[in-house]
C-alpha cells in the first residue's frame, strides 16, 4: 500500500470515529493479514479495504473474508 492510501485509511477512519463508529486505521503495510480499517459496528467487524485499483482492493476484501478477520468486507477504490 503506497503512503497515500494509507493516508485515505487514516482519513476514513477518524470520518468513522467522528461519526460515532468505534474504528481501527491499520497503518503498516508489512503484514497484509492487517486490515486497513476496522470497523466495529454493533458486534460485526467490517473490513474496509482501500486501494487504487479495484481489483486489488477486491481481493484484499475476500482474503480478509476467507481469513475470517472480519465478518463483513467492503473493496473501496480511491
């Protein structure tokens, strides 16, 4: 993940927070098994994977479902 999507990560995160969501901005990009933001919401772990390409982020949103980090996963494509 280059320095700019982690930077989105971030931004998503405190919009989340701010939001009133409890949330987790993952921020090393040496452990692809880390989530980029973890949303907690009402017991459900979300996933939201963030990249510039779309299929990237696809994948990333499916190994994190069938990895079962999360319960649910969005691919958000910046």
């Amino acid at each position: 993940m280059s320095v700019y999507e982690s930077r989105v990560n971030v931004a998503l995160a405190w919009i989340l927070e701010k939001a009133g969501f409890r949330e987790r901005a993952e921020r090393s990009s040496r452990d692809r098994r880390r989530l980029d933001v973890i949303l907690l919401y009402e017991g459900f772990r979300i996933a939201l994977e963030g990249s510039y390409e779309a299929l990237d982020a696809e994948q990333d949103a499916r190994q994190r479902l069938e990895s079962q980090l999360c319960d649910f996963a969005v691919a958000v494509v910046c």
